[in-house]
C-alpha cells in the first residue's frame, strides 16, 4: 500500500523508520502528470533501493515569468494511482508553504556556476537555479540514498551531478534512459500540449539527432552539421533555440573522437520541446 504524505513530519518519521531498518531509500522526483517515463524510473530506484519514495511538486522557482507554470498540467489523482500501481511505497506532496517556509520569492536559493550558464541555461535565465534549489530541499527532506533522474534532461542531470558532489549530499545518483513513442518522440508532460498537426511533426527532432550523430560518424564538419540540422527543424515547421553536439560535459567538442551527445531545444506552436542523443563516434 503506497502512502501519501503532505506533512514534513510524518515524512521524516516514515523514512527514519525505514532507515532504522537498515533499508535503503530510492528516490524520484518529479513534477507530476506522470507518464510511462516516469514509471520506469520508479522500477529503476526499486532494482537499486528497498523502498521507493516519489515526490510530486510543481517547483514555481524553475519557471520563468513567461514560461507555463499556470498551465502545467496536474493531475494528482490519476499520477497517485500510477505511482502506488508502479510499486511506489511512499508519494511525498508538499505544499508551496512546505517547500518554500519564507515564501518562494524569500527562499533560500542554490546557484551551480558554469553548466548552467549554456544552453538550456542561456535561453532559461534562473530555470537551473530553481531546479537545484528545489532538488536540493527535496534531499534534505525525504533524505535518500539513491534518486533516479531521466537522460532525456541532459543537462538539469549535469546540474544535479555537480550541485550532489559540490555540496556532498550523501546521495547517489542513477540516470535513467529516455522513454520514447514507437515514433521516436520522446515521453515527455509537454507532448499532451501538442495539437493532432504538431504531434505529427515533433518526432522529426528525433530524427534530426540521429542524422546529427550519422553526420558526425561519417566525418562531417561538425559546424555543418549543425546549421543542417536547425534548417531541417525549421522546413519542418519547428523553431530551434539549439542543435548542437557537445562533448559529454557540455563542452565544445575539440576532436572528432569519442563520446559525444546531441542536444535540440526547439519551440512547436506554443511548445517548447527538449531531447539528446549520446553516442560514440
Ligand atoms: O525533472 C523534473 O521533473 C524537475 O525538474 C524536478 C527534478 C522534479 C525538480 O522540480
């Protein structure tokens, strides 16, 4: 029987419990309007922990003013009965007032230097800020020994990595695969946003990614496959902020060997869609 909790006390005394034990606690975070994505995730921290504890917040501080923090989808109900269907032993919801006691314009907030600076960070002035914020709470609060984050947010993933070993949360991270469509378009709460005509399209970013990776692996300027790759997203009707490779750590690849990702951020209509490729070349 999964619990759901909305009192930080009665979650500090269910997880002491567990820790009394000696069982160790999985973690998923999550912004709710669960999908089969998220689902896997919680199989996930089930392989590697005793018990599972998801948490359903939408975090205002990663949203930017003009960006969808009022039209976020929620849907407690249906994503509580997916959670505790998954396995889920414990679904941790706290208030705004639980999570941001001052108020989240007066929150203590956490800045990560460097990787948030780029890409997602540039076109999302203080998103990663909110998200290190939040996560970081989130750590304090349900006290984990594991906490799954998906690949397909690349880079909130290096923000996370960098905020654990920066301010040593005793915390280990599992990175979890994308779940995508038999299509290709990755699992995502912002695909229900999509009219019939857009969901249509937006596998083409998919697409777009393995033809970046294909361009790379037969030695094509890495430039050139770029600008290939945001004129494709644009004839398809999307409007690219990114199309670029990186090396693993976001930085700018030198050589034309070794480990490499793909990432596109591009706007359908009002949507604003993410997704990476990593691979060897
Ligand atoms: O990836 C998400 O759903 C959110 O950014 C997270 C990690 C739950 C923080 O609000």
């Amino acid at each position: 029987m999964m619990d759901t909790i909305r009192e930080l006390e009665a979650l500090r005394a269910r997880i002491a419990g567990w820790k009394r034990d000696g069982l160790r606690i999985g973690f998923v975070p999550t912004m709710g309007n669960l999908h089969a994505g998220h689902h896997s995730l919680i199989e996930l921290a089930q392989r590697h922990g005793d018990r599972v504890v998801a948490s359903v917040f939408v975090n205002p501080t990663q949203f930017g003013p003009n960006e969808d923090f009022s039209r976020y989808p929620r849907t407690p109900e249906q994503d509580a009965a997916g959670l505790a269907a998954a396995g889920t032993d414990a679904l941790w919801m706290p208030s705004l007032a639980t999570m941001y006691p001052y108020g989240a314009d007066k929150a203590v907030a956490i800045r990560v230097p460097g990787v948030t600076e780029i890409l997602e960070g540039a076109h999302r002035p203080g998103h990663f800020d909110g998200v290190a914020t939040v996560v970081a709470r989130l750590f304090n609060q349900v006290q984990p020994d594991i906490a799954v984050f998906g690949r397909k947010d690349y880079q909130q993933l290096a923000v996370i990595r960098y905020l654990v070993a920066d301010l040593a949360f005793p915390v280990e991270l599992i990175a979890a695969e994308t779940r995508r469509e038999p299509d290709g378009l990755a699992m995502s709460s912002r695909n229900q946003y999509l009219s019939p005509e857009e969901r249509a399209i937006a596998p083409v970013i998919h697409r777009t990614l393995l033809a970046m990776r294909d361009g790379i692996r037969a030695g094509r300027p890495r430039a050139q496959v770029e600008a290939d790759a945001s004129a494709d997203l644009h004839q398809a009707g999307l409007d690219p902020d990114y199309a670029v490779i990186r090396n693993p750590d976001l930085s700018e690849p030198a050589t034309r060997d070794g480990s490499f990702v793909a990432l596109i951020a591009a706007r359908l209509g009002r949507t604003r869609l993410i997704d990476n490729l990593e691979f060897e070349a």
